[in-house]
C-alpha cells in the first residue's frame, strides 16, 4: 500500500495523519517535508500512526531525525496511535522509551 498523508497546522503544532506502509523512499521524503516544517516554527510534531500498516528501519531513522530536530527547537515529537504491530517495532527497539507514544 502507498503512503498517503493528510497535514494540519495549530499554531507551533504541526499534526500529520499517515496511511499506508511507511519505507525506505517514502520515509526520506516525508522527513524531508515535516523538517521544512519544523524550520519554519512548526516545533511540536503529532504523527498519527493509526492506518499504518508497515514501518520500516528507515522510517524509524527518519522519525528519530525528526525527534532530533524538534528537541533542538524546544519542541516535541508525538507518535499517536499506532496499531499493535506498529507498536510492537517500538518495543522491540526499546524506542518506545524515547519517544512519545500516546
């Protein structure tokens, strides 16, 4: 399945809604898209993960470059709903302890 995203502002919010498998390619330029974002004083980032179906070690290299990036601004990274399996990945790395997982 393709990646789909949908995105909304609030303020210093920026909120993102993913369908689909998240991998290699897709993962570069969707990290690419949200860092202009967080550049531009989108600081606190709420990825909604709950129709995504697959996430691959790229995905999560780009998720943690987002983390980074919102830290340096002050701001926070949130992973908000991610199914089982999804969640699984998270725990399984132990980076369900460094990011936040609601």
């Amino acid at each position: 399945m393709q990646l789909s995203h949908k995105i909304t502002f609030d303020g210093n919010d920026v909120y993102v809604k993913l369908v689909g498998n998240i991998t290699l390619i897709k993962a570069r330029k969707f990290k690419e898209v949200i860092l202009e974002f967080i550049d531009q004083g989108k600081f606190n980032v709420h990825i909604d993960l709950s129709s995504v179906d697959l996430i691959d070690s790229m995905a999560i290299s780009a998720l943690i470059a987002l983390l980074k990036r919102t830290h340096e601004y002050g701001g926070q990274l949130y992973l908000n709903n991610p199914n089982r399996f999804v969640l699984q990945v998270f725990k399984i790395t132990r980076l369900n302890e460094v990011f936040t997982i609601q």
